[in-house]
C-alpha cells in the first residue's frame, strides 16, 4: 500500500483506539458497553465546531468547552440513567445498556437540531505539515493524535495500575459483589471510570473532527469504530483496544484500498464475525481473579 494509506491506518487506529480505551474503562469499572461515546464525542467536536466558527470563540477554548461536555455529559449519563437502572434492577446491566442505546440516538438528534444538518469542520489543534513530499504528507494534527494517543494510553495505564482509584476500579470489575463487601465505593468508581471516559471521547472527536469533518450522523459509526476496537483488542490490557483499532483500521484501510469502497462495511461484518466467532474475548483476554 501507498505510504500515505499508512498514516491514515494510524490516525484512523489512535481514534478507534481512544474510543475503544472509553469502552474498555466502563467495562472494567461498570460492566456495561457505553455506545453513547460516539455521540458524545460527535457532539463535543460540532459544539467547539459551533463555538469558534459561528461565535468567533478562540479554537483553544472551544476545544476545551467541547471536552469539558463530553465529562459532563457521560458522568450525567451514569448519574441520572445507569445508577438508578442499576439499582432498580438490582445490577442488571441489559436495561442500562437499552438506556444508553437510547442516549446514543436522542445526542444525535439533538446535535442535529442545535448545530444543524450539515457537516462543520473540525477545530485543528496543530495545523502546520510536519512532512511533505510526493508520496506521503503528515500533518501536524496526525502528529497530535498518534502522539495524545500514546501519552492517554500511557497514563491510563499508569493511573489503574498505581493509584487507589484504578486499583479499586480493577476490583470492581473483576468482582463488583466482592468489591462491595470491602468497602471500596462501588458507585463512585463507576463515575469516574464513565467520567474519565467521556474525557477521551472528548479529546478523539475534537483531534478527528480535524481532519475527517464532523456531522450529527457522525456519532453512530464513532461508536463502532470503538466497540470494533475493544471487541478485537479484548479487555486484556491497558493497550488492547488500541491494538484492536489499528488492526481495524487496517483492514478496513485495504479493503477500500484493493476492492473498492463498497466492500468496507463487508470487511468489517466479516472482521467482527470472526472474532465473535473465533475469539470473543478479543485479542488480549481478561485474567479472571477471585
């Protein structure tokens, strides 16, 4: 494949892979697919969109308006929606998961109603090339987004293995009932990892909106472009949904490139049946503890 189609299966890969990392929080602290990162993520990217086009706000705090949002947004989302459906169920995720569901489409909506029907471009936080020549360019804000990548994986990473939040995250996922019995606070761990994710969200929409656009539509594929990333990469490892979105982004990537346009959503039905078929822990599995 050309040089260039591999910086686009980097950025497209980092993207999934932040999204996939939102996943991968929730799942491990709440036990729940949070499918409304797509939107939340499509909404923060149209409102900063909105703020520094149609009210001349600077891009830097639109950005950081937009970001600020998708926290509040997800965190509101477990608060108001998932605790009390958690808690009249006694820990039946099924219902939450249709609640979110519904989320997903009703963000979409109302971003189309606010900000409009038609595509914004995306605020770009670095917009300088970093390399141009006749076979690839690079852009300053492919840079940002492999290099926020790494550091958001790192330093999740980091917090889950070193911090008393992230411990007490790891124990609840791998055990909520037994979690509770020691004393770890069960319903403010589950904030924090949807809080946390709604920040990455946050941060992915508002670099990809940069370089792909961005339109009330945009949040349902950027919610499978996540769960795509955590479903092949697992629930193994820190890093497994980035490795599960390269690997998408990949193949998606060449099926465009070698059999056209029309075979992408093909290549990706055959790549998720596969691995439900196959591994459907994904990649990296989950080391179950007692």
């Amino acid at each position: 494949m050309p040089a260039q189609l591999w910086v686009s299966i980097a950025e497209l890969g980092c993207f999934a892979g932040l999204l996939g990392l939102g996943y991968f929080l929730v799942l491990r602290g709440a036990g729940i697919f949070m499918f409304a990162l797509g939107p939340f993520a499509m909404f923060n990217a149209m409102l900063a969109s909105h703020l520094a086009i149609r009210n001349g706000w600077p891009a830097p705090l639109a950005i950081l308006s937009g970001i600020v949002v998708a926290v509040i947004a997800a965190a509101l989302t477990e608060l108001l929606i998932v605790r009390p459906i958690h808690i009249r169920t006694g820990g039946d995720e099924e219902p939450a998961i249709v609640a979110i569901v519904a989320v997903l489409f009703a963000v979409e909506q109302l971003a189309g109603t606010i900000f409009g029907r038609t595509a914004l471009a995306g605020q770009k936080w670095w917009s300088a090339d970093i390399v141009r020549t006749e076979d690839v360019v690079i852009t300053g804000q492919a840079v940002v987004l492999v290099a926020m990548t790494l550091a958001l994986f790192a330093g999740v990473g980091a917090w889950m293995r070193r911090t008393g939040y992230g411990r007490m995250l790891r124990a609840v996922g791998d055990n909520e009932r037994a979690a509770r019995m020691l004393g770890v606070p069960v319903y403010r761990i589950r904030l924090v990892a949807f809080a946390i994710a709604g920040g990455l969200a946050g941060i992915a929409g508002s670099i990809f909106a940069a370089k792909a656009g961005v339109s009330f539509t945009s949040g349902l594929h950027w919610s499978l472009a996540g769960f795509l990333a955590i479903i092949v990469g697992g629930l193994g490892s820190v890093w497994a949904p980035l490795a599960g979105g390269l690997i998408v982004a990949g193949i998606q990537t060449a099926s465009v490139y070698y059999l056209g346009h029309a075979t992408l959503d093909y290549a990706t039905f055959v790549l998720a049946f596969l691995f439900f078929l196959i591994r459907p822990k994904g990649i990296f599995q989950a080391k179950v503890r007692i």
